[in-house]
C-alpha cells in the first residue's frame, strides 16, 4: 500500500520485452534506501516488486496485464519516473490510500495557470466515472491529488508548486496517457451497493 506522496523522481534506463511481459530498469537513489529485494515501489503508480536493487537503481518485471493496462512498456530512456516505497507500520500517512493497482490510462489534456501554480485536465474513460467525484481523491502517475473540478469526461486538479517540481507533471505534453488509479472507498462501496441493493 502506497499514500501517493512521491519520494523522488527517477528516470527509465531501458524496457526490455520478455516472453509475454518486459523488464524495467529505473535510475533512482532515494526509494532503493532500505529497500530489499522483493519489496514493492510503485513506479508512476504501479506496484512493482523491486529485483536486483543497487544504489543506483532497480530493475522490476512486468506482466501482461500490466502492459496492457498502464502506461510503463510505452516509456523510453531517461523518461523521469514517480517513485514511492510502499507504506511501513511506522509512515506518516500524508496523502490517501493507493494500492498501485492501475486502473486504466487516462489522457492528460492540458496544464493552465501562472508562476509555479497549475491547473492539469485529465481525460478519463467511461469505467472509472463512477468513482471519480468532485473534491474526492485520485491518483494520476502515482500522486494523491483531489478533483477540483469535474466533467463528463475529464477533471481538473490543483497542482501547488512542490507537486510541481517533485513529479513528472511538470513533463507531461498534451496527448501524453497517464495512469488512474480511483479511490479503493468508492469501488467498495459500489460494490456493496450492487451487491445488497439489487
């Protein structure tokens, strides 16, 4: 589990396709800190089980279903990354609960404001509309952010300056795909709702 709160910011060295998945190698410093092998870093939001851990990095494995679903096998060398360890018994818990458990990509649509403060639109598609809600919680590249603004099919978020310079937002063009992730409350409470509502 993940709080959407990025550590640091790191770059892609290569995505390498295997048999039926691919293996990701990320540059970074700060999440391979106490990390051993086998535990999990989300990367742009996805939970990856961390191999081969050096101070300079670590590599991951991806599956299938994790190519298909997230934006990670369409990133190229030096591509800057979001980096988070997973939560310990001991962490601040600072911005919501992720699983990095990407549920679709969505499209990143624009970035308005002046100075260091910006207004980001994302794009999403029709099966996270259930739960997305204005002033509730999303993650988009990994990054606990509220819906400031809501529409048919697409959201704004308030991004302050820290956001701004700590995560890959910054390098986003308009027609990038970026990885969603909703909030686990809403998708439970559907699923109750549907369950013993019927």
């Amino acid at each position: 589990m993940f709080t959407g709160i990025i550590e640091e910011l790191g770059q892609i060295e290569f995505v390498r396709a295997l048999n039926n998945g691919a293996r990701i190698r990320v540059r970074a410093e700060v999440v391979t800190l106490g990390s051993n092998e086998g535990d999990s870093i989300a990367v742009n939001g996805v939970c990856l089980t961390a191999l081969e851990i050096a101070a300079d990095g670590f590599s991951a494995d991806l599956s299938a279903e994790t190519l298909d679903r997230t934006t990670l096998g369409r990133l190229g060398p030096n591509t800057p990354v979001n980096l988070e360890r997973s939560l310990s018994a001991s962490s601040r818990f600072g911005g919501h609960i992720v699983q990095g458990h990407v549920d679709c990509r969505g499209r990143f649509l624009s970035a308005d404001g002046g100075g260091d403060f910006f207004t980001l639109r994302i794009a999403f598609p029709p099966q996270i509309a259930p739960y997305i809600v204005e002033k509730g919680s999303i993650a988009v590249e990994g990054i606990s952010l509220t819906i400031a603004k809501l529409s048919d099919n697409y959201f704004d978020v308030a991004i302050i300056p820290k956001t701004w310079q700590m995560t890959n937002l910054s390098s986003l063009r308009p027609g990038d795909d970026v990885n969603l992730e909703a909030d686990i409350v809403a998708k439970y409470v559907e699923r109750l709702a549907s369950t013993y509502l019927h």
